[in-house]
C-alpha cells in the first residue's frame, strides 16, 4: 500500500483523540509541541514552560540525518498543536508533513538566516510570518542526506537560536492566545540566556593562536561564521560522506600549514577518520558537539552546557587566552 493510501488510515486515531469528551472540542488547555530534533526540541521546552508538552521525533542518541519515522510519530503529527522541523533536513519529515497537510507545521528556515552549504553566504529561505510552503518550495528534493543548497546547522550561532526562540514564543501565542503573556516572557528570558552565551564565546574565542580548526563533519559552520573562524571540514555538512585519498591529501597539507593540534570529532559518528588523520600527523583528537542529539557520551546534558564545552575544547585546541 502506498504511503498516500495508508496515512488516513494512521491518522484516523489521532484525529479522534484529538477531540476532548465535551462536545467533541479540542482540549486546547495544554499545547502539545512536536520537534523534529533535540535543538529545536530544547527551545520550545524553553518557550512552553509549564503551560503544556513537547516531545521529539528523534530519539536520544539517533543520528537525525538517518531519522525514519514509525506510524505512531506520523500520527502524532495530526495531534500537534505545533510541529517544529527543519524543510530539507529530515526527509522522512517533510514527506510526513507534506502527505498530511498540516497547516500547524513551522519550518524553521522560515525565520532564521540559513547558509548556503556552498560558499557560507547567506541563503534567502522565505520570511517571518509568511506561508511556510513558500519557503518549502525553496528547497530542491532531497535525496538522503543531500540537504540541498544551505547548511542545516544554524543552531551553532546562538544569535540564530535567539531569532528562533522569538518566532517560538509568537507561534505558541498565536495558537494559545490565553498564555500568550508566559510564551512572550519565557521567550525573553531564554533569548537573555543565548545573549550571555553568546558572549562567553565572543569573549572565549576572541584571542587565539589560529582561528582555524578542523573535524570530520562540517556542522560549525555557523559557529565560525559568527566568531571568525574557519572550519576544515573532512568532510561536508552530511556525516556519512566519506572523504577522498585526494582530500585526505588536502587536509594533512592543510593541517600543517595551518599548524592545528586537534582534530575534532562528534558523538554520534564513528572517530575512525579523525584517529587515522591525527596518527598520521601526531595531532589530538578531541570531542566537537555538533547538538544533533544528546547521550551519556555528550559533553553535556543540555544544549547551553554542551556549547560551553564546545567552547572550551575550541580554546584548547586554538591556543586562546
């Protein structure tokens, strides 16, 4: 059975139960948030406060470019008073999405500046407070990970965050009018928190021995556009491309002209590159967060104490003061 035939008979369920007992009416005391991944999870916790739920699709510890979805998630789509993802990052969410025509769907790329995966330039990817398929037609069909012409990454730049957290507070006001004065105030106070965060690393990174610094995945682009860095990517902005001998060739010249001490790897992937370019090179390899999801082996338990040690591992590697 295709998925078009069988997505009314998963979203059937949801939609009954999504009618309270009196009179059929929707419950709409306690908003229910749907998150595509821990990120974007952590900023609606954040804006919702006490005032209702939020639950990810991508569980702990899952590599979110590789997530499919159960019918159960799919199902919890129906039931959502807001779905929060990224068009272009997660295919089996924009399929799930498109197939249901939820119109309670935020695309994050709506409001916040993206990069192109190209160049780092800025990547138009519609407007705030417009139709979220006008900017999903933006994005060319994505085939794997092929995240298309932008850089997923945005929320390594805790600015960026900040611009999310904002359109957050106004979507879960627009949807829950009665606490709309709560969303508006956690909203604030979470944009302090990624303001003062924001500092620390401009304040971390602003005298260091070299601005670049190199890993396996090329996730910190933003993180280097904010602070003025550059990062050197084995590989690009998708975990699973395996570099070539010609660009193994590159980055050990690169490493030495640059003269890095670190090669930085993630969590959630294989060390395997990393181990084998630092043995070539005598270099170290160290832990470089990139806050897909979190597990015991994160150098945190949440998205501002994992940034912090990103931070610290930068200035480590970077020789700052």
């Amino acid at each position: 059975m295709s998925f078009k035939r069988l997505l009314p008979a998963l979203l059937a369920p949801a939609l009954l139960t999504a009618c309270g007992a009196a009179g059929g009416e929707a419950d709409t005391a306690s908003p229910h948030v749907v998150a595509a991944f821990y990120p974007l999870e952590w900023a609606s916790t954040q804006v919702l406060g006490d005032h209702g739920s939020v639950t990810t699709l991508t569980a702990p510890g899952a590599e979110a470019h590789d997530l499919e979805l159960t019918p159960r998630q799919i199902a919890s789509l129906a039931e959502a008073d807001l779905v929060v993802y990224l068009k272009g990052f997660q295919p089996a969410v924009d399929d799930a999405i498109e197939q249901s025509g939820a119109d309670h769907a935020f695309d994050v790329g709506g409001v916040v500046d993206l990069l192109s995966a190209e160049d780092g330039h800025s990547h138009d990817h519609g407007e705030e407070g417009g139709d979220d398929s006008d900017a999903e037609e933006e994005h060319a069909e994505d085939d794997g990970h092929d995240h298309g012409d932008f850089d997923p990454h945005f929320w390594q730049d805790p600015e960026r965050m900040q611009v999310l957290v904002t359109a957050l507070g106004d979507r879960l006001a627009a949807s829950d009018p009665d606490n709309s004065a709560d969303y508006a105030s956690n909203a604030a106070t979470t944009v302090e928190k990624l303001a003062r965060l924001d500092g620390e690393f401009q304040a971390g990174l602003a005298q260091c021995e070299r601005p670049e610094f190199m890993t396996t995945h090329a996730a910190f682009g933003y993180l280097a556009d904010r602070y003025n860095l550059t990062e050197i990517g084995v590989s690009g902005v998708n975990p699973d491309d395996e570099p070539s001998p010609a660009r193994i060739a590159e980055i050990h010249k690169e490493a030495q002209v640059h003269g890095l001490t670190t090669v930085f790897f993630e969590t959630l992937t294989s060390n395997s590159v990393a181990e084998a370019i630092a043995g070539d090179l005598g270099l170290e390899t160290a832990v470089l967060d990139p806050l897909e999801g979190i597990t015991e082996k994160s150098p945190g338990d949440d998205y501002p104490s994992i940034m912090r040690a990103n931070l610290e591992a930068l200035r480590v590697a970077n020789g700052c003061s």
